[in-house]
C-alpha cells in the first residue's frame, strides 16, 4: 500500500534540507483546513476532499524553509505510515496531531492513532515535540454543549498526559472560525525553533510602548505572528480578532493591483484607529505586516515615519542576521 501513495509539492522549493512540520490525525479531522485558514483560503475549506497520501509544500519563516508535511488520513493510509515509518515520520521537527473534539463517535479511533504516532517516534528514536489540536471548537457552534466539550477536553488532556509517556505534550483549541486560534497556536510552536524571536518580542515590546500603542502585532505572509504586545485584554481581542481581516484585505488589494494609500491601510472604528502597514526589507521576498491600534487620536507622523523608519531598521537586522 505504501507504494502507491502520492507526494504532492509545490514548485520552486529551495533543495536544502527543510525543517519538517507533520500534521497528522483521522479523516476529516480538519488538517487540511488548519492549513488553507493560515493560507486564507477560506473559499476552498468548503470544497475540500480528503487528501490523498502525504501532501508537501514548503514556505519561509525568518529565512528558514519549513517543509508542511499533511497526513491524509483515511485508514488505509494510517495502516501504510505505521507500517513505513522511516519514510514518513523521520526527521520530524515539530508533530501536530489534529482532534475533531466535535465529533466523539471516533474520540476512541483516534487516541488509538496517536498513542501509535508516539510510539513510531520512540521506534526512530526521534522526540519532535508534539502538539494536540482539539479542532472545531467553534465558538458559536459549542455554545450549547460548552460544558460538554471542556469536560471531555479535559479528560482527553488528562489520559493522554498519563498513557502517552511522552516528554513534550502541549494543548490547543483551534478553529477555523476563530482564525487567530490557529494563528496563535502555530506561531507559538513555530517560533520556538527561532532563538532570535525573543529578540524580536523584546523590539517590538520597547517599540509599542514607544509610541503608546493599545496594542501591536508583526506577522508575516504566512499568519505567522512573530511578536505581540497588549496593554490589556480588550486590546488584545481587538487586534486578534482583526488580523485575519486585515491579511486577507491586503490580499485583495494586491491581487487588484489597487494602490493603497502610503502603502497602509488606516481604519477608524468606534475611537478606536488600525493601522495596518506593510514592513519592507529588501533582502527577504516575504513581506511581514505590522497592525497597530491606537486609542482617542490618529496616528502622528512620527510613527508613520521616523520611529517606524528605526524599528524597520532594528526588525531588518534581527531577521537578517
């Protein structure tokens, strides 16, 4: 069986060897939607079919290729990874294992394929940090059941921390509806093979406070979230729940070749002011984004020059070095 399964890759990926990112689960666990979301391409979530066989693709996180390995994950396919692990699992660098928490009929067959996933690792000697998506935790769509579902959440945490016997184990809830979830969860996770994205926090922290920002996110083309800062919760929501938006406007505007204006895009809602500006440097082909909020006042002309001219120029020498 294994012999027939398809390697899917996109053009004009570097030859280097890349750092491997292994998303696996049942069927229609939501691992391929995780991935169109962070894409934003929500358009295509709807018309997905399961994936056949292993599907690569590889994108750049601060200069470094990231290779996206996603597990199809019908049977058939589950029975020729555990029978082929080398040609599979080695060398994974970071597993992400996908739970539809929504669907409880195949909780059981799913523990079942993890604990299996854990033990491949052991075979191969290899301990990639794993990470477990409880997927689907659609905020509207639980509101009935929300007791239910942390229950059970809860209790999965609890066992698979007792049987899996694994040394790193983390948990996130994540939803297709709620992008920054998934946003959130793989910058977190990605960021940690980055030494220099402390740095990177530490600037944009001292930068924020600068220029008395409610709130500051950097990201990347790729919804990576490469630092944050919030003044308090309220700022934090605003901005998380706008990134999404703000990516995807960009998207339009680029694909209608519409020029915005000073290449940012400011909007005013309710005294509260966004600013979403893109961050340039020359020697990278991926742009990063910087989204701003203010409170009670537009944003001055030192910020949209000068002081962001010197945190341009600090962010560059961080991610170039």
């Amino acid at each position: 069986m294994e012999d027939s399964l398809l390697f899917f890759q996109e053009e004009g990926q570097s030859k280097e060897k890349a750092l491997k990112i292994l998303f696996t689960g049942l069927d229609a666990a939501g691992k391929t939607s995780i991935i169109l979301a962070l894409k934003r391409e929500f358009s295509k979530i709807a018309l997905v079919e399961p994936t056949r066989g292993a599907q690569r693709s590889n994108f750049t996180l601060l200069g470094k290729e990231i290779s996206e390995w996603d597990l199809g994950g019908q049977k058939s396919y589950r029975i020729a990874y555990l029978k082929n692990p080398s040609k599979f699992f080695e060398d994974t660098e970071i597993a992400i294992y996908v739970i539809d928490i929504l669907d409880t009929s195949r909780i059981t067959e799913s523990m079942s394929y993890f604990y299996d996933v854990i033990e491949k690792f052991k075979e191969l000697n290899i301990s990639p940090p794993v990470y477990v998506f409880f997927h689907k935790h659609d905020p509207k769509l639980i509101q009935s059941v929300k007791q239910e579902i942390e229950n059970e959440i809860q209790k999965l945490q609890k066992e698979i921390v007792e049987t899996a016997n694994y040394w790193k184990i983390n948990f996130y809830r994540t939803s297709i509806y709620d992008p920054f979830t998934i946003m959130s969860a793989l910058s977190t996770l990605l960021l940690e093979l980055f030494p220099k994205s402390e740095l990177i926090q530490k600037t944009i922290t001292e930068y924020s406070k600068k220029l008395d920002c409610e709130g500051l996110i950097i990201v990347d083309r790729n919804s990576i979230i490469l630092g944050s800062c919030f003044k308090d919760d309220n700022s934090r929501k605003k901005l998380s729940g706008t990134i999404a938006y703000f990516l995807s406007l960009n998207d339009v505007f680029e694909e209608m070749e519409l020029e915005k204006q000073e290449d940012q895009i400011i909007l005013k809602k309710s005294g509260n002011y966004f600013m979403f500006k893109p961050i340039t440097i020359k020697e990278t082909t991926l742009p990063y984004y910087m989204l701003a909020l203010k409170k009670h006042g537009p944003f001055d002309t030192n910020f949209l020059n000068q002081d962001f001219n010197s945190f341009v120029n600090i962010f560059k020498d961080i991610v170039s070095s």
